[in-house]
C-alpha cells in the first residue's frame, strides 16, 4: 500500500542519515488516546530527532443523529512521521510537528427505536421495511500534527527513559456512506427511502465531524541502543 512504501522510504532514509551522522537509535513503545503503539527515533541533529510510528486501539460505542440510533464498530489506526525540535540543547522539552496517516475506521448498524421504526428524514418506516440501515465511517487519510513533548531518547547513554506528548492532528470532516440492505417495500418506496436514507447519512457525518480535530495524549517508554 501506498503509505506502507511511504514508511519504508521513509524509514530507509531516516536510518541512512543516522548511519552517516553516526547517531544513536532508540525505540520504544507508548499508551494514550491514540492507542497502543510503538515507535523508532532517529537522531538528525543534537537539537532535531525523527520518529516513526504506529498506534492501534479496538473502539466501539453508540451515537445518535436525534433520529436513529447507532451501532459504531470500528478501529483507531495511525501511522506517524514526526520532527521532535529541542528548543535548548540538553532539554527535554520538545516542539513537535509532522503528519499521521489516519487509517481509523467504523463499521455503524442502525438500531431500531423500541417500536420496532426508523425515523429518516421526518417520515417513519417499518424497520422490517428498511431491512438493515448500514454504513461506514472513516476521515482523511493525510492529517497534519502539531504539539509539545517532553523527553528525549537520545539523551542517554544507553537505557530506558519516560516520554509523552500532548497535541492535536486534524482530520477534518467525516466521511459517512449509508445505505439500507433489503428493502422489501415497494420500487417507489424504495426509491423516496434512498433519498430519505440520503439525509439521514448527511446528519450521521455532520455528527461525527465533532472529531475532525483529534487530541493526541500519550506516555512512552524508551530505549536508546
């Protein structure tokens, strides 16, 4: 895939700069909103270093448009490229800036109201009419990151030192495809369905675009080689 090459070259050419530089690599392992995750630091300069990683965490909850209520299955997935800039040489304290390849995901099921109805565009059907209200949720893949940090895996000799960082990468609006699975009314009726499913799918995204602006909290433990 696309940002699995961009990751190898990526990594390939972070790695050759270190290797002519002769500075150290230390790698390590994190926890927080983003997920489990592990990373791989390069030093490029005394005040400069590179990360590559990667976060993952299995994320399932219930949403509502007002209208119909959600099901979401699905999965936070990052891969990052970052600069950590040492304002002061010797400081832990970093300014951090890069981009995260957002491949974070949801599976949304409909849930019928206790009436056995969905409610879509202001007319009610039937869910045994609607069949199954199923759609997918996910946002740009490319979202720029910016934040501070506090550590440096670089700065020991050798052995394991605490890291964490706090900032933001921007997603911007989601994107939502929703569609309804076996409809057993009529041709015309499935037709107005799909055009009332058509809102409902513009409220559901209008919803999850309160998370365009993602935050980004985590701890690490690192270790330099």
């Amino acid at each position: 895939m696309l940002y699995q090459r961009f990751s190898l070259a990526l990594a390939g050419l972070l790695a050759a700069t270190a290797a002519q530089a002769q500075t150290q690599v230390g790698a390590g392992v994190d926890l927080g909103t983003t997920g489990a995750g592990a990373h791989l630091v390069f030093g490029l300069t005394p005040s400069l270093n590179a990360r590559l990683g990667l976060n993952y965490f299995k994320y399932d909850f219930d949403k509502s448009t007002g209208n119909v209520n959600y099901d979401l299955d699905g999965k936070l997935q990052t891969y990052n490229a970052l600069l950590d800039w040492y304002p002061r040489a010797g400081s832990n304290f970093r300014l951090t800036g890069g981009v995260f390849y957002n491949d974070t995901r949801f599976d949304a099921v409909g849930v019928p109201s206790q009436t056995g109805t969905f409610r879509l565009n202001g007319t009610t059907y039937n869910a045994a009419d609607v069949g199954q209200l199923v759609g997918k949720v996910d946002f740009r893949k490319t979202a720029p990151y910016l934040g501070i940090g506090w550590g440096n895996a670089l700065t020991a000799e050798r052995g394991w030192s605490f890291g964490a960082d706090l900032g933001v990468f921007y997603q911007d609006e989601a994107r939502v495809r929703l569609r309804s699975v076996n409809c057993t009314v009529q041709t015309v009726l499935c037709g107005r369905l799909a055009a009332d499913v058509g809102a409902e799918e513009a409220r559901l995204a209008d919803e999850a675009s309160d998370y365009k602006v993602f935050p980004v909290l985590r701890a690490s433990l690192s270790y330099r080689f």
